[in-house]
C-alpha cells in the first residue's frame, strides 16, 4: 500500500477530545442536565403557598387577623417560608397567647392557636390573661365586664391570685369584689360590687375576710346604700365613710393608737373620738372631746 493511500486513510477517522478534557465535558453535561431538571421540577417539589389552614377555637381572633399578620409574599414557596418567623409575627398579635406553624405538602401552611382567656382589666388599657400575663388589645375588645385589678410590675401573678381567693370567699356576700389595686407603697384596695371601697392596707388583704363576713356585715347590713368605704386598716377595728360626704363616724372595737395607718385624703375618717363602737350594743355613740 503506498505512502499516499495511507495517509488519506488517517484523515477519513472522526476527531475525537483529549482526554484529560473528558471528566470536565461530563461533569459539565450532568450539571445542565440537573438545572434543567430542578426548574422543571420546583414548582412541583416547592410549590408556591396557596393557603393556611387555622386550627384552635377561636373567640376574638379571627382569620383575617392571622392571614395579615403571616404576611406571605404573593408567590411565597412552601419551603421557602421561614416558619420561626412566621410564628413569631402570629405570636405578636394581642389575643394570641401560643401559635405552632408547620408546613402541609403540597401548598399550605398550618397555624394551631391558643388564645388568650382575659381574667381581668389590667389599669384602664390593658387585660391580665388566666395565666397572669398583661397584654394590650384594642381598646374596643377590652371587655368592660371583667373586674379591675392593677399592681406594681413584677406583682401581677400575686394580684390575680389574691383577687381570686377573695372573689371565691366573698361570694354571694355584699363585699363580693369587682376590683383590687396594689400600690407602689404596698397599700391593697378593693371595690366591692355595690361600689363600695375597701381600704385593706399593708400585708395579706385576705386576712380582712372574717371581719367582713361578720362585724362589718353586721354592722352595716342596713346602710350598705349610704357606705363609701370602709377602712379596715386598724389591728381589731374598721371606720366607714359615708357617701353623703360628712365626716364618717368610726366603728372601732379598738382604741386609735391599734390602727395599723392613717387614713389621709379627702374624705378621711374622722378621730375616734366622733364616734365610738360598742361592741355590746353595736351602737356609735358620740364621745365628748376634752376641753
């Protein structure tokens, strides 16, 4: 065979690639194929979010209230949804006391809430919830109903659980409470369901109980429509306020020095010596002051 014939046989095979170049050309082919692959399967494997579903009873919240707050984008992916913040930004609305989130394949996302049960007013815009956390509503969803309490921060689990003692061991009773205050000096008062204050001082209100139940109830069980308040700030005694506004006669079983404080302000009771209680015939009776 001469030179030239085999010459041309050599030009007539195909090219072919170096190949230290075949690893790359093939791992770049694989890659194509998988991008390919993943923008044409996303949409099916990621979907886009087409609803949440709310679970939990409900009384003040409402569904609207949850989808606002969730604020998705319009074409939010199921798996791209950051379900930590999105817990939190249900979390933040006034009544909601727990939210769990979780995704549902293919298209939604799940909310299961608590809702918070208002125990009481706390102050004039705010409600402490039955598990004594204070929150703040819309002004227009605080029910007005529900008893008041209030108390320095750090004291609203110890107002709540007080009031709720009281309001079991005054039931029925005319000292029956619909609110109890703390003060920063650590003076307790309570408004009674005819509106009478009851002025409870320092220490454990809850030990005024008996008093109540028995002398004061005996005592004023006919004038309970004329009392503004009654002071029971005093170690055996308690002195009452009127509502006419004159100085109010004392109902003492003890002394004045045994008074546990001062009463102060406008319309503080009068010395004992306006009026004095006989325990014997349950009688006030004026006591001359001396010259």
């Amino acid at each position: 065979m001469s030179a030239t014939m085999l010459r041309r046989h050599h030009d007539d095979e195909p090219a072919t690639w170096p190949r230290y170049l075949r690893p790359g050309l093939m791992a770049a082919a694989l890659l194509t194929v998988l991008v390919i692959a993943v923008q044409t399967l996303a949409p099916l494997v990621n979907p886009p979010v087409e609803s949440i579903r709310i679970d939990g009873a409900m009384k003040r919240l409402k569904a609207a209230d949850i989808a606002l707050a969730a604020d998705l984008e319009p074409d939010q992916r199921l798996f791209d949804t950051d379900l930590v913040e999105l817990r939190a930004r249900v979390e933040a609305l006034p009544w909601v006391a727990q939210a769990q989130v979780s995704r549902v394949w293919p298209d939604k996302l799940a909310v299961k809430l608590v809702e918070r049960v208002p125990f009481a007013r706390w102050g004039d815009t705010q409600v402490i919830d039955r598990d004594s956390r204070v929150f703040t509503p819309a002004s227009d969803e605080i029910p007005q109903t529900l008893p008041q309490l209030s108390a320095p921060q750090g004291h609203e689990a110890e107002a709540a659980a007080v009031y709720e003692e009281l309001r079991l061991r005054l039931a029925d009773s005319a000292w029956s409470p619909m609110g109890l205050h703390l003060d920063a000096r650590g003076e307790w008062r309570m408004r009674s369901r005819l509106g009478i204050e009851l002025r409870l001082g320092q220490g454990d209100p809850r030990r005024h109980v008996a008093l109540l139940l028995g002398t004061v109830s005996d005592s004023l069980n006919t004038q309970l429509e004329k009392v503004a308040y009654v002071d029971l700030r005093y170690s055996n005694g308690f002195s009452v306020g009127w509502v006419s506004g004159r100085a109010c006669e004392a109902l003492l079983r003890a002394p004045a020095n045994a008074r546990e404080a001062e009463p102060s302000g406008p319309g503080s009771c009068a010395p004992p010596s306006s009026g004095q209680y006989n325990a014997a015939d349950g009688k006030s009776s004026a006591d001359k002051r001396s010259k």
